[in-house]
C-alpha cells in the first residue's frame, strides 16, 4: 500500500480536548526512524488520565536523561508539554518504512508495542509511547530506533508476532500483560543493597536482628534515630552511621530506601511513612508491644510507588523479611477474591485466575453492576469449569460478602477497600493493590491487625517487557485468549465515544479501535447484528474471534 500524505487521528489539543483530524500529516521518516501502520488499538482507563490532564501528566512532560537531548529535537512525533499528542498505547503494527541507519527493524515485520520507556526519565515519570511521544490513535505512527531500544539490555520494544493471530488478539496483550505483571513482578526482600537505611528505635528497644539483615546487603548510607547510646552502639558494632537523638532532627525531604522502626508508636509511623522512597520497605519491628491506633499508609504508594510494609510481633527485624513472597502469584489452596472484578482489567484477573495450575483454588468475584457480572459469568465460568476451579460471582449491595480472604485483588481505587482487605484478612493474606490509588492518598490502616496476620500488600504500575513477552506466548500457544476481552469495536470516529464508555463504565469489557475504519461508529458485539450481520454471523459464541475481525475489515475495504 502506498503511503499517504496526510491520514485521519484522535488528537489530544488540550485537557478534555479530542478531535478527529482527517487531515494530519504523515510524518517523513528520518534516517533513525521507523513509520508502521496501525492495525489495531485498544483503549484503557490510563487514556482518561491524560486526556484530564495533559501536559499536567507526569509523563507528558519533557525527557529529562537517558538520551541524547540534541535527539529529541529530530522525532517529529516527540510531544511534551502542551504540544498536542495522540493517545494509544495498546497496539499493534506494520512496519512500512524505515530510515536507512535503522538496524533493528525491517519493512514488513508485525510488530506488538511495548510502550513503558523507563530509562527516559521525565520529572515524575518516564517516557511513553501514547504520551510525550505520540501512540497508536492514528493510521501511521512514527518511532525513533534511538528510542526504542533499552539501554543496558539492547532489546526491543517492538516485539514481532505472528500473522495467523488477530490484530485485537496481540494489541490486548499489552493490557494483559499489566495484569500478568502485577502477579510476575520480584519482590525485594532484603536491604538494597547501595541503598540508604534509616533506623528508628523507641526507649528501651534492642536493634535485634540489624546485623543480619546488614549482613545480606549492605546499604551505601545509615541514618538512626535512636534516644539511647545503648542502641546506637549496636550500629557501630556493624557499621558507621549518622545518629540523631530525635526523628524531628532528620533533614528536611529525606528519604530511605529502608526504614526498620523498633516501636509501637503511631505517630512515629505517621511521620516515617512520608520519608519512605521509591520502592521502599518499611520494617515496623513491634518487640511484643501494639500500636492501638490505626496509622496513615501511603497505599496509593504502593502502586505508584513500589512502597512495601512489613513487620514482626517479635523483636527481631531479619524475621519481617522472611514473610516477603517471591512474587504476587497466587498460592495452592489460595481463596481469592477479586473486588470489581466485572470490569475490563477485573474480568482479566478473573479468567488469569481460574487458569492457573494451583491446586484448590477458589475465587470470588464482587461487582455492583449485574450485567458486568453477567458478562463475566459468560467467559470465566467455561475456564473455571475446564481447570475444575470454584467461581464465585455477586454483587455485594445484594448478597453481603463477609468472608475472610487469604488473596485480595482490588480493582477499585479507593483506600478503605485496603483497609477492609486487612480486616478481613487471614495469616499470610496477599493484598494486590492494582488499582492506581492516587499517589498522594493515605489510609488509616489497622498495622496491628497486618503485623499479626503476616499481611503482604503489593502494587505495580504498567508491564515490562518479559510480561509482554510472556503473555504473547501463552496467545501464540493457544493457552490464552485474549479476544475474550473485547466487547465493542469501533473505528476513528467511534474512539471518543469509546472514550466516554470507557470513563462511564457502560462496557465490561475492552473496545478495539481500527484505525483503517474511518467513519464506523463504536458498536458492541451485540449491536453487530443489526447494522453488520456479516461480521455476527463470524463471532465465535458471541465473543470477538479473527474470522469476525477479517469480515468487518473486508466490509471496509470492498
């Protein structure tokens, strides 16, 4: 196909500003750079965000490191601040044009899109495709190679795939693979290693237990809070430090990357957990004693941020490290329970769950909204019965859910559901925070309960590449099927209203845009009768399958 001069997007102008421009320029490929038609798009939640807030997005904003800045100014589709952008993250493409310096990458490769630059550091973020650099919501995208190739590792984050799987099949791999991400992603569990500690020790607390854990990794700096010379000896035994009487004497926007608190004092975890730094660990060490008060917990943190808590009834702070698991992955004997499990990514952990190989597994499903839990009934209940996995499905307005959980996954972004997770919990409870709390929320947590019952709370953002990678060879291999997400397709003009679908929650499952379909409207799956019988009569079981795919495409092109 030739390629055009000028082709339909979504534009993002300004904050809650879309258009559809019919008339956007194709951009000409530099001698680094690669022009690939989009096949297809999915749209997220995380799209809303930036269309809230646009160049307020931490990552709309300007690359600061991880690249040559003399570059930027050569990639026509870099776009920070308040240049307009488009949107689209979730993708698949065909390359049809390469610079002649391009190594990496040839005309004709089907390639899915990794679009998460973490090297690229912006202000508060990083780099993204679909962000400061423009996404899929277009027929043509063009990527820089000096881009998308990770420093370090020299991989790719354009993975080629196949040509027998369907173009929403491999776009909806990225979102599944945030899913799969937040169950895969390695927990730290001990010290970081060159990182900075900070000790803070009540009167009469013995730092038993620091030696083991200095022992295992060896921070770079050691900061201690400690009232008694007693204790600030035991450090010294160890390792040199700087020592302070009182914790109000620490600098002013400190933080640690491990935090080991021998106390019981709310107000004293209070004030630590704002000096708790990225993908930090707060060790609370209770020596026998209770807290008495719910304490505030950054738990919008802990999926932002990579924040962890731990801690020990006992005295010794090596114990809490222990209690780390390995992964999020579910467990033999596991009892789940998803909250707001109906929608999009909440059916996705849903049918992840019930397709897992662990042994006595069951899974509950809660949602307020009957036809989303109806619509999940229809997909997960075959997997469940396929793996001889207990599925259970209800709406808690109508049928109160006052069991005690031992894995919670929580879909909402709303701290008490936190809170309510660990006083339901049970010793050993897993909290999967992959709903994005706002980052600066706190929460009263009962740390008394978390500590006493082993709690672990975790949280990740986005996927890396190995999940991405991951999730496409359980597709390829016909393990997955990610085209049971979808629930409406639609083409350019329909996006906005996608959009709008997908902010009022009016769909429980995913809309795929294709971007050579200029004029469709979004139409649900059960819509399709109506106005594009064709297209219905290919759908496998009433659920989105490639044959249904290639018919609305052969509509649009006849």
């Amino acid at each position: 196909m030739a390629i055009p001069a000028e082709q339909s997007a979504i534009q993002l102008v300004g904050p809650g500003k879309l258009i559809l421009n019919r008339n956007k320029k194709v951009h000409p490929v530099g001698p680094y750079q690669i022009l690939a038609r989009v096949e297809a798009v999915g749209l997220c939640f995380s799209d809303l965000k930036l269309l809230k807030q646009f160049d307020h997005h931490a990552r709309k904003s300007e690359v600061l490191s991880g690249i040559d800045k003399t570059i930027l100014p050569e990639i026509s589709s870099y776009c920070p601040g308040d240049l307009p952008t488009v949107p689209g993250h979730e993708a698949v493409c065909r390359i049809v044009a390469v610079g002649d310096k391009v190594k990496r990458h040839q005309k004709g490769q089907r390639v899915l899109v990794q679009t998460d630059y973490r090297w690229l550091k912006t202000a508060a973020s990083n780099a993204a495709f679909g962000y400061n650099f423009e996404g899929a919501l277009q027929q043509y995208v063009l990527m820089d190679e000096r881009v998308i190739i990770e420093p370090g590792t020299n991989e790719s984050f354009l993975i080629p795939v196949p040509d027998h799987l369907s173009a929403s099949a491999v776009a909806l791999v990225e979102p599944w693979a945030c899913v799969e991400c937040s169950y895969a992603a390695e927990e730290r569990r001990t010290l970081l290693a060159g990182g900075r500690l900070l000790v803070v020790a009540d009167a009469d607390h013995k730092l038993t237990g620091l030696a083991d854990c200095l022992a295992l990794a060896a921070p770079k700096t050691i900061t201690a809070v400690c009232p008694e010379d007693t204790q600030a000896q035991q450090i010294r035994t160890s390792s040199q430090g700087i020592y302070h009487k009182n914790i109000n004497r620490l600098p002013d926007g400190a933080v640690f990357d491990d935090i080991i608190y021998f106390g019981a004092d709310k107000n004293t975890l209070d004030v630590l957990n704002d000096k708790l730094a990225v993908a930090g660990i707060m060790n609370v060490v209770l020596g026998g004693k209770k807290i008495g008060k719910p304490v505030n917990v950054g738990v919008g943190r802990v999926h932002y941020g990579g924040t962890r808590w731990i801690g020990t009834l006992g005295h010794d702070a090596s114990e809490s490290y222990l209690l780390i698991p390995a992964t999020g992955e579910i467990r033999d004997s596991e009892k789940v329970v998803v909250i707001g499990a109906a929608g999009p990514m909440g059916q996705m952990h849903v049918i992840r769950l019930v397709c897992e190989d662990k042994k006595n597994v069951s899974v509950t499903g809660t949602d307020f909204d009957d036809a989303r839990l109806a619509s999940l009934e229809k997909k997960a209940r075959p997997f469940a019965q396929k793996n001889q996995i207990q599925l259970r499905l209800l709406n808690p307005q109508k049928q109160p859910d006052s069991g005690k959980y031992s894995y919670f996954a929580i879909m909402a972004p709303i701290g008490a559901l936190v809170a309510a997770a660990v006083r339901n919990s049970v010793p050993g409870t897993l909290i999967n925070i992959f709903a994005g709390i706002p980052a600066d929320v706190k929460q009263e947590l009962d740390m008394d309960a978390y500590i006493t019952n082993r709690c672990f709370m975790f949280g990740t953002s986005g996927s890396r590449l190995s999940d991405m990678k991951r999730v496409l060879q359980k597709v390829i291999a016909g393990r997955l099927n990610t085209d049971v997400s979808v629930d409406a397709v639609s083409g350019m003009a329909g996006a906005t209203d996608g959009l709008i679908a997908v902010e009022n929650r009016t769909l429980s499952g995913k809309i795929i845009v294709y971007p050579a379909m200029v004029d469709m409207p979004m139409i649900t799956l059960t819509e399709l009768a109506a106005s594009h019988s064709s297209v219905a009569g290919k759908l496998n079981n009433q659920m989105w399958a490639k044959q249904a795919e290639e018919e609305l495409l052969r509509r649009t092109h006849a």
